[in-house]
C-alpha cells in the first residue's frame, strides 16, 4: 500500500507541479512578491498531496522565527526544504550555487530570494554570498540554513559544515535551531511512510559565541529528535 501511494504521489505531485512552476515563472514580470506567492502556492501543493496521498503531516513544536535569524534545520528529507515555503512567509533559503543553474526554476529561485554558497568560488563568491545575506537581512527576511549539507539518515548525526560558522560570524545573528525527523516517514528511496513529522523549534542562541561553542549547541539542538 505504501508502494502504491508513493507511485501515486509521484504522478500527481510532479504532473501538478508543471502548470505551478509555469505560473511562478510568469509571474516574475509582476515582483518579487508574485514570486513568492507562486512558490508558496507550489508548497502548499506538495503539503496537500504529502498529506491526502502519503498520509504525512507536520507537527509544530514551538515558533518559528519571522523575522532576521539564522533558522537552521536538520536535513532528512527533500521534505523539508519545501515545507519551509508553506511555514515561512518570507525567507531567504541558503542553497548551492549550482541550483540556480536548472532551467526555469532556478530563475524564479533567484527572484524568490536566495543566498547562493559556491565553496569553489573563493573571495568574490563569499562577497556576493554576503551582500545577499545583507539585503536578506535589511528586508526584514529570516535566513534559512541547513549546515549539514546534504540529506543524512534518521539516526545519523554527521559534524556541521563549516558554512554555517561562517555566516553566523559574517552576519551576526542569532541561531534558532529546529530539529526534523522527516527521515522516519520520508527516507531515501522512493517508497514513503504514513506518519507525523515532528519540527522542534529550540531555544534561541545569542550571536557573538565562539565558534566551537555555536557549532556543539547547534549539533546538539538539530539533533534533540535524532534517535532510531
């Protein structure tokens, strides 16, 4: 059954997904704002089709910040990365570079509000990463970061990338760390399971701190769901 709701899921999602994302595109001639409107129409999609198909929720524990902060989450699952559309109303997400480059939707990710990491760009890439983190923070946006790097495994808790110690030094913010267990329900592979996925929001971490320090207390919040 959960084999045939995942196919199930595939097909609707990714056929309903093409009108969406032609939309978003269209609407770049209207702002920034139309933009944002149409991912978030797209998320709210991905989140009615994970929940009426997948039987996969999400459960808030704590509140989520709205304003400029690093928000820095566990990286279980693509799942995530889109549910922060629907649960954030204006935030400006930290991705690769090399995103940007996929035909359409990386255009509209530039004019929905990126900060772009190229770890092989040298001087000129981290300015350009920073003058974006700045504009992020002068418009009143919460800066979205997930310091592992890539998806890891429920039950995996691998050492933070050195970004994130980066920008929370650069920019000076504060840290509130969300911990995910997406990975219980929305695994690598193709087949998913029916069930809640929990965000924890943790306490807020003042900026300033060493970086030895900032990086154990981020580990040890994203990770407060981290168990098998």
């Amino acid at each position: 059954m959960n084999a045939l709701r995942s196919v199930l899921f595939a097909l609707v999602f990714y056929i309903g997904s093409v009108p969406v994302v032609a939309l978003a595109f269209a609407s770049i001639a209207f702002g920034d704002a139309a933009v944002r409107h149409a991912a978030r129409r797209w998320a709210r999609w991905h989140r009615w089709c994970a929940h009426r198909i997948l039987r996969v929720v999400s459960q808030i524990e704590g509140q989520l910040p709205q304003y400029p902060a690093l928000v820095v989450f566990k990286h279980e699952s693509m799942f995530e990365t889109i549910e922060v559309l629907v649960e954030f109303e204006k935030p400006a997400v930290v991705f690769k570079q090399e995103l940007l480059a996929i035909p359409v939707w990386g255009h509209v990710a530039k004019r929905h509000g990126v900060i772009p990491i190229n770890r092989a760009g040298g001087s000129a890439a981290m300015r350009i990463m920073m003058a974006a983190g700045k504009a992020a923070i002068a418009d009143g946006k919460p800066i979205l970061l997930f310091p592992e790097g890539t998806r890891v495994a429920h039950g995996d808790a691998p050492p933070l990338g050195a970004g994130m110690a980066g920008l929370y030094r650069m920019l000076g913010l504060p840290v509130v760390p969300v911990a995910l267990d997406s990975g219980k329900v929305w695994p690598r592979g193709f087949v998913k399971q029916p069930g809640v996925v929990t965000w924890r929001v943790g306490e807020t971490i003042p900026a300033g701190l060493p970086r030895e320090e900032i990086e154990r207390r981020v580990h040890a919040a994203i990770n407060a769901l981290n168990i098998s």
